[in-house]
C-alpha cells in the first residue's frame, strides 16, 4: 500500500481499512478456532451420562463475531430418549450455530430496525452476514429470555426518598396479519380491525423545576413497560415496574392518562394512592369539540368561551365550568344533542383529575406527553413501517427488545442472559 502511494499519492483508505477489518477478523477466528478446539480445555459435563454414547469430536460450524470457526466437541446421544447434548456448545451458550455475542449484536439491530434493514446494518457496520430472516429467528429465541428479566417479581431497591414518582399508560395499535386478528372487533366500517391494541406504560421520576420553574424530568430515568394484555395483566406489569423503580421510596405518585376507562382502573387498582391526573390537552380537545357543538362552527363564542372556561380549570374551578356549560346546554332546548351531554359528563367524571392550578404551583407535570411519545417511539417507529404486518409472538419479541434497549436495562439483561444460561435453555 505504502508503495502504491509513494507512486500514486495518497488515497482514499476506506478499501483499505475494510480490507484490514477482514484480514484482522480472519485472524482472530484463527485464534478462536484453536481455544475452543483445545483437547486440554476443561469442558463442564463433558462426560456420558448413563445410557449414553459418545460421538467423539463431531465438528459444527459457529458464526463468531470474527466468522465462521470449526468445533470439534464430543456429542452425547441417548438412544432411551433421542435426545442428544454437545457439552461444548452448552458451555459456550451457543444458540443453534450463533455465538451469544452474534446474538445480542443481532438482537440490538432487530430492535431499531426492519429485520432487512438490520442485515443491511450487521454487514456494513459489524462485517456479519446474517440474512433477514436469520435475524428473525434468533430474535425469537433470545426475546422471550429478556421478556423473562423484564418480567420478573421486583425487589424493592434501597435509596433515598423520590420526591416526584410519575406512572403513565396508553394504548396504541399495531397493525397484524389477517389471522390474528380473526373474530375482533375493529374501527373499519365493516366491524373489522387492522390493528391490535398493544398498552403501553412508563414510570419517570423528578426531583428539580427548571428556571422557570417548569418540571423537569430526571435524565434518563424512564423505563417503560408493553403487553398485548388485558387491563388487569398490564396493570400487575406497570406496577411491578413501578415497584422496581422505587415507587415505595416516593414522597409523591402522580398517575397521569388520557381518559380512557381501563386506563383509570389500571390507576384504581394498582396505584390506589396516586394523584390522578387527566392530561391536559386530551382535555383541551373535548372542551374544543364541546364549544364547537354549544356555539357553532364560525361562532365567537366558540374561542372567547374556550378561553374562559381554562382559566376556570386554571383556578381549580372545573365545577364551575361544567355548571355554565349544562346550563347552555339547558338553553339550547330541541337543538341540544346527545353528544353534548356526553362530552360534559366527560367533564364530570374526570373533574377531580383536573386541578391543574394545583398541579403547576406544586410543580408537577400535567400532560401524559411521555407515554404518547413511547406509543411512537417504542412502537410506532418499529412496527408501523410501510407493509408491515405482525403476528403477536412476533411483535412480543421485537417489543421485549425494543424496552430493554430504551429502558437502559440492555446491559443487565445480557448479563443475566450470560450468566445464567437463559438461551440455553430457550434454544433447548
């Protein structure tokens, strides 16, 4: 190289140094080939087991971050069962002939990108040829052991006091094949669906306002939580989250959500002691459809009324409000629709979750911002691509990654992952 540029000048060197990558990867495969096919290298359970017999050195194929390295293990069958077992590639935590770190590199581009994109990535960026559906199907072994983690009973950790500790959920649809969703009702005009609902949760907390005295969520202190379940289920998840977090170090629990009805029962049943808290602009958008159907399209009613009616709620009087806006509707006589009734009960049942001028002088957050982002983050962005369709074990596994990564938890999962052989026995 060096005299080709003495002749020529200096080049471009991306040729190059793609060129050096594979020759140092070549090398480093080389050197792995010959640790793990060392005859002295103590391998656990390494031994017939009764009834079992010992096919000696049977050589496998493993992709390696570095390539594809030759094993010759001793592999153990049991004619009894017709099971058989490779020690080595047990201890190695092998799944199929990917190496754990191939693995958790394929699992971190599945969780951003299409399983196609995340080929097109591992190729240019890690030097892996691993093909899209590959991808797929080791997400699907290794997923459900993060899902596992995720899952699992919370211990409540030590610390100091929390004094903000804000929960939020939502739901937001994802689009699935024409088989998941058989027999489902849906908001097509035929009855049908195109999407299933999957919820969403997360839990943040705050300890300080901004100079101008606005709340500011802690950095990097939401995690989040998903499940295509019921509002029961996915509460006993949020809540087990919550728990992990610290909720029972917090000074003060804020719930915060859109309105929706199992939305407040996952508040109910699980966070009984919360402040409940309807986000603001959710709110904001009813009291605009209810001016608009007490006044008029084009009325200056519309905005003057609009206006009036959140300085009320600004001043913790949405009782008030709600009593000026039956009492148009009262005068409105053969005109009122049913649908105005509706949007004040709305009102009605939320009133105690709208003390918005208590929430701002005490300096918390009143807009369930947060969650409505993790619907587009979490799952809009990665399942709602063009032509995406999804089957539920398939949108759980990309789900399970997708809140370990964001959540800041990727790092102890693999670790867990590693340490206690979870891909082992999920590949099993």
């Amino acid at each position: 190289m060096r005299q080709r540029w003495v002749q020529q000048g200096v080049q471009n060197t991306a040729p190059v140094e793609v060129g050096l990558r594979e020759a140092l990867f070549k090398d480093a495969a080389h050197l792995l080939e010959q640790l793990y096919n060392d005859p002295t290298l103590p391998v656990p359970e390494d031994a017939p087991r009764p009834g079992e017999k010992c096919h000696a050195r049977r050589v496998k194929e493993m992709l390696t971050l570095f390539g594809w390295v030759k094993l010759g293990r001793n592999y153990y069958y049991d004619p009894r069962t017709d099971q058989g077992r490779a020690p080595l590639d047990e201890a190695l935590g092998l799944v199929e002939s990917y190496s754990p770190a191939v693995v958790r590199l394929a699992d971190r581009a599945a969780a951003r990108l299409g399983y196609e994109a995340a080929q097109a990535d591992l190729k240019d960026l890690a030097g892996l040829q691993l093909e899209g559906r590959q991808i797929q199907r080791l997400v699907g072994v290794s997923a459900p052991a993060l899902a596992q983690i995720l899952a699992r009973p919370a211990v409540a950790p030590a610390g100091p006091p929390i004094p903000v500790f804000y929960v939020e959920a939502d739901g937001t649809g994802v689009p699935m094949r024409p088989e998941e969703l058989v027999g489902r009702p849906g908001k097509q005009p035929d009855g049908s669906a195109k999407t299933r609902e999957v919820k969403v949760g997360c839990v943040f907390t705050q300890t300080k306002l901004d100079e101008q005295g606005r709340p500011m969520r802690d950095y990097q202190s939401t995690t989040y939580v998903t499940s295509f379940a019921g509002a029961v289920e996915f509460g006993g998840q949020l809540r087990q989250e919550a728990l992990r977090r610290g909720l029972g170090r917090a000074q003060k629990v804020l719930f915060l959500g859109d309105g929706a009805p199992w939305v407040w029962e996952v508040q109910r049943v699980n966070f009984p002691d919360a402040v409940a808290v309807l986000d603001r602009y959710h709110a904001l958008e009813h009291l605009q459809d209810l001016c608009l159907g007490l006044y008029g399209e084009g009325s200056p009613w519309v905005a003057r009324l609009k206006e009036r009616w959140v300085a009320l709620w600004d001043q913790d009087q949405v009782e008030a409000m709600i009593a000026a806006a039956r009492a148009r509707l009262a005068s409105l006589g053969s005109r009122a629709t049913n649908s105005l009734g509706t949007q004040i009960d709305y009102f009605q049942k939320n009133k105690d979750r709208m003390r918005y001028g208590t929430y701002r002088k005490l300096g918390y957050f009143y807009g369930s911002g947060v969650v409505e982002a993790a619907c587009k983050t979490i799952v809009g962005a990665r399942f709602k691509q063009s032509g995406m369709l999804w089957g539920q074990p398939g949108a759980q596994n990309v789900l399970a990654l997708r809140c370990a990564l964001l959540s800041h938890r990727w790092e102890q999962c693999w670790s867990e992952i590693h340490g206690d052989n979870y891909l082992d026995r999920a590949a099993a």
